[in-house]
C-alpha cells in the first residue's frame, strides 16, 4: 500500500485525452490502461528472471558434504580491493585441485570467484581440531601476510549461500619505554565453525542450515617472525540445533561479522529521522499551503477586478502569453524527463521486488542483476515519455529523440564502466569483470532495452495529441524584467535541494555503510516511507519556487523546476566526497576510481529522477494556476 504514491506519480506522466466538458490543458492524458498491462509485464518478467524460490534453503542429510566454498580476500576499508582466495596458495590452505563453481551473472557482477576450500564441514558432524594444511612460510610471503595483518586484510567464505567472514590476523602496536613503537603481527591458525542448523526440517539427524559463523582465538594465534617457518593450519566445528526457521534465517544475519551497531538502536535512529522528516513535510504543506489559498487568491482576486488599468498588472499574469513557449534544448529536455520517468518506476519496481523478499545476504548480486533487467524492461517508458512529450510541444525530429533517450544514462555508464573494469584488470582484483558477464550485460542493453526505447517511442509518437494550453502563446516573447541576484533560478538550486536532503540524510548514512561499507540494509519498509517523504517535499519546494518565479516575471520555468528537482543529486554528491574524505578509511587510486565513478552515476540517476519529479510538480501547478485565469 505504501507504494501507491510513486505508482501513481508514474501514472501521472502518460497522458490521457480529456473529457469534452473539461477545459483544454497543456496536455491531455491517454487511459492508464495503456500503461497497466506493460507495468505488469515488467514486474512479472523480473520476478521470473530473479525468482526468490530459487534460492530456496536445501534440506541435507546427516554426515552430508557441504561444500565450503572460499571467495576472496581484501582489506576491511576498501570494499573493491579484492583478490581471489584460491590464488593465494602460498598464504592460505587450498585444495590438491582447484573446483571453480559455476557462477551466475549476479555473482560475477559482485565480484565473486568461488572456489571449493580446504575444509570439509560435513553435515550436523561436530569435531574439535583437525589439520586443515602445514604451510612453509617464505620471506616474501611473511612481507605479504604482514601487510595484509596491516591494513586488516579479511576473507570470505560461502557455506550454503551463507556468507561468513574473518580477519587473516591481527596487528598489536606497543609504545615502549624509549618512545619507539612496537609493531607485531599475529597470523590466526585456528579456523573455528559454528552452524546452527534446524533438524525438525530434515530427518535421521538431518535438517536446514540456518547460521553460520567462523571466529578465531588470539590463543591460536601465531608471531610472525623471520624464523617463523613451517606453520600448520587446523580448524574444528560445532553444530547447534536450533527451533529457527530456515526461511528466516535472513533475520539472524544482522549480527554478522561486520555488524556494528544494535538492530534496535539502529531502528529507533531510522524513526527518529522519519518523525524529522515528517515535520518537515508539515512545515512545507502549510507554507505550500498559503501560498495556494491565501496568495494564489488574493491574485486572482486583483486580476478578475474588471476596473483595473491593464498597465498597472504584475506578478505571474504578466507572463500568461509566454509561460507555455516550448523549452529550449527541446530535445534534450524531453529526454531527460523520459529516462527520469523510466528510472521512477524502476524505483518503484525495485522496493516492491525488495519487500517481496528478494534482496537478502547471499542471494548472489540479486539487486544488481535487477537493476541490469529493471533498467531494460522499463525502456519502454523512456521512449514514451520523452516521445510523447516532443510531440506534445511541436518537435519534429522525434528519432533524435528517441537515440538521445536511449543514450543520454547508458552510454556515458558504460564508457565509466568500461574505465574502472580496465583499473580493476590492472590491478587483478575479482572486480574485473569477465568477458562473458560484459556481452551479456550489453546484449540485454541491446536486444531488449534498445528496442522497447524505439517501441515506446513510436507508441509514444502515436498517441500524442495537440498541444492546447489554457493560455494562448504569442509569437513574439516578452522581455524579462531584471531582478536581484537571489531571484535568478541558479542560486534558487542550494534551497531547493538542501531541504530534500535533510529530509533523507539520516537514511542516506546507512545506505551509504551498506553501499561502501560493511553493512547490510534490510530496512525496506522505511526506505519507502523515506521516498515518498522525498518525492514529496522535491514537490512542494519546486511549486513554490516556480511559484516566486513567475511572479518575478520570469517564464523561463520548465529547465529551472527540472534543475530545482534534480539539485538533491548535487547534494547526493557532495555528501559523498564528505563521506569519502571524512567518515569512511577508503584509500588508493583503484577503490577511489569505483567510489567516485559509480556514485557519480548514482547521483545523476537521483538528478534524472528528481528533476522529472519536480518539473511534473510544477507542470501541474503552472497549469492549474492559469486554467483558473480568465484571459480575454
């Protein structure tokens, strides 16, 4: 239910042919019935794609082999800087014979290579330590393995789709007596598994993973020295028997490894900022509100006065001839809300997709993979949109519109994509994306975005009427007024933004742990209650801007509301180089290259987005004012 709002904005934007007692408006609106069957088809089709049972828990029998699968390994502060565990043969423990898992596109998408581990955890088989492998330590690997205790270097293995991390080992500072620092370095020898399993699932001793965990002991740990030479490797397993449902056992992965704060502090911080950001709604509906009834009036008031002297007007009246001119750039506008139209409901599709369940520890790259599907199956909407749209104020090179439409995200997106995978083969780290997950993410682009951007398009052509403002446009604009500094539409951006930020600031820190950190959203349900607050106040702070925008004589409004809208992205990014330099330990050229390359376009996703949001506000605020004008 709490998803109504965006899905009707999302409805909003197809329109639909008036009815022949209703006055002629900018533009007329088709029958959502259009839209309804092509929203169902992309919901259907993505959840066929990334369907949740799949990932379905599998009973095992007792003493059944579950492979622990080791992934890969990398430093706790840069979240892209990993290494194939199974390439570090002369580190860690690896099988006689590497077994690669046959991996899906999500997993390749993530940066996983899975390959099956030394440990053998058969099933519900407790067992104190066993001798995994004994290592001879060189000293370039003793350099290696020092460095990689610096920078807290962790691994991570899969058990049943459970992901499970540890620290290789940990690094001890001591200032001595004389003032010098001493620094040592322990290597963790003991691997410790603990599995909570649930047997009333299974029979004969067998059942259901639920948990798993793996810790080591600073008792198990050894100095490394440079007499340090051959070092075995042990590990053990305990199996607990537990009344958890397998099916929520997403609920007990909060207190996974780089889990940080308590779930209940967390949550009660995630409300306190939506009761924040709920009188922020209030305090901006009751101004909105004034300005409507009270201002509104009292102008239309003065402008039905039939005695007024004509010369004598001003405010927004005086620009009723030339509010509903054509933006310029018309090509480019019409795009730009066409792919911020696409990407709203791609939003709405994504937190519906989330509260079904879909997102959740483990599920291999799930929500990259719809976002890559989502991103496709919505280009429908792009083309109609911005198509309609064109034709709707008189364009005539609808092509270019359609290729700018498809292009105008995709294409800067894949020339970064293309540089940071380059950075990331240089640098070998399982982030480099193979040649097999590229072509089929381009071939998707291709073969299924690119042709439902040209058939929305054309549908888009078809249906688009003439164009019928309520106020006649004259051929030859009015010149506009000048005004102070601070009424121009440029430095209205820092006002327009700042306050749907605020609205979102609490909640874009956790997304922001979760993205670049070590943290792990599950929170859906806020989220949405966040957007809606968002696509609301980018609403009502656009209107009024347009609002004293008009009444500053100034009709140029359609790029100003878009660009009002679109500000929160510029706020968005400049939170994210204050996150980078100030709350996060990220380092070097390769995760800077993947911080900022891939935030700068999530930031122009929210500007696209955002922007379209505001300027359907203003549409319809502009339109609604000068309906209710009687011109002669």
């Amino acid at each position: 239910m709490i998803t109504v709002f965006p899905f009707l904005f999302s409805l909003s934007l197809f329109p639909s042919k008036p009815s022949l007692t209703q006055k002629p408006l900018v533009m007329s609106h088709t029958s959502p019935s259009l839209l309804s069957p092509l929203l169902l088809v992309v919901l259907l089709s993505t959840l066929l794609l990334l369907d949740p049972t799949e990932a379905s828990t599998k009973v095992y029998q007792y003493r059944e082999n579950v492979p622990l699968y080791s992934n890969k390994v990398g430093p706790f502060h840069n979240p892209d800087e990993t290494f194939p565990y199974y390439e570090q043969e002369q580190l860690f423990c690896q099988p006689i014979k590497h077994d690669l898992k046959d991996q899906n596109l999500g997993e390749h998408l993530q940066g996983d290579i899975k390959s099956v581990s030394a440990f053998s955890l058969l099933f519900g088989e407790s067992f104190e330590g066993r001798t995994a492998c004994e290592l001879n330590l060189t000293q370039k690997d003793l350099t290696k393995l020092r460095d990689f205790i610096k920078r807290k270097f962790y691994y991570e293995f899969v058990y049943d789709d459970i992901p499970l991390h540890g620290y290789v080992g940990r690094h001890d500072s001591v200032l001595s007596f004389s003032g010098e620092l001493d620094e040592s370095e322990y290597l963790y020898t003991h691997l410790h598994f603990k599995i909570l399993y649930n047997p009333s699932e299974g029979q004969n001793g067998g059942g259901t993973v639920v948990y798993v965990n793996v810790t080591s002991t600073p008792e198990d740990a050894v100095l490394l020295t440079d007499s340090v030479g051959s070092i075995p490797f042990k590990y053990s397993a305990s199996w607990v028997a537990v009344n958890t449902p397998s099916n929520d056992r997403s609920d007990v992965y909060h207190e996974h490894f780089f889990a940080q704060t308590n779930m209940s502090d967390e949550l009660e911080i995630h409300w306190l900022a939506i009761i924040n950001s709920c009188v922020l709604v209030l305090l901006l509906s009751g101004f909105v509100s004034i300005i409507l009834i009270r201002i509104l009036r009292s102008d239309l008031a003065r402008y039905a006065e039939e005695d007024e002297d004509e010369e004598d007007d001003y405010g927004w009246k005086m620009v009723a001839h030339d509010v509903f001119r054509p933006p310029r750039y018309l090509v480019l506008f019409s795009s730009f809300i066409g792919v911020g139209a696409q990407f709203t409901v791609m939003t709405v599709f994504t937190l519906i997709l989330a509260l079904v369940g879909l997102y959740y520890p483990g599920n291999d790259g799930a929500m990259i993979v719809s976002s890559v599907v989502l991103y496709a199956l919505t280009s429908a909407f792009s083309g109609f949109v911005s198509n309609y749209y064109y034709q709707q104020l008189n364009g005539v090179k609808w092509t270019w519109t359609t290729i700018t439409t498809a292009s105008v995200f995709a294409l800067p997106f894949i020339l970064m994509a293309i540089f940071v995978n380059f950075v990331a083969n240089y640098h070998s780290v399982t982030k480099a994306l193979p040649f097999t997950a590229i072509l089929t993410v381009l071939t998707i682009w291709a073969f299924v975005g690119l042709p439902l951007t040209l058939l929305g398009a054309m549908v888009g052509k078809r249906y688009a009427s003439g164009f019928n403002p309520p106020v006649k446009t004259k051929h030859f604009s009015r010149q506009l007024p000048p005004v102070l500094w601070y009424r121009t539409s440029t430095p209205q951006i820092v006002v327009a933004g700042f306050l749907p930020f605020s609205a979102i600031y609490i909640e874009l820190h956790y997304i922001f742990g979760s993205l670049w950190g070590r943290g792990t959203y599950q929170l859906w349900g806020i989220l949405i209650i966040v957007f809606l607050i968002l696509y609301l106040v980018v609403s009502l702070t656009t209107v009024a801007l347009v609002y004293f925008h008009l009444s500053s004589e100034n009709y140029h409004w359609w790029w100003p509301s878009f660009m009002w809208g679109g500000s929160v992205g510029v706020y968005i990014f400049g939170y994210s180089v204050y996150y980078w330099y100030g709350l996060s330990e990220m380092t070097g050229f390769l995760q800077g290259s993947f911080y900022f390359g891939y935030q700068l376009f999530i930031c122009y996703f929210f500007f696209l987005m955002l922007g379209t949001v505001g300027f359907v506000s203003s549409l319809t605020f502009v339109r609604k004012i000068y309906s209710n004008l009687h011109m002669d």
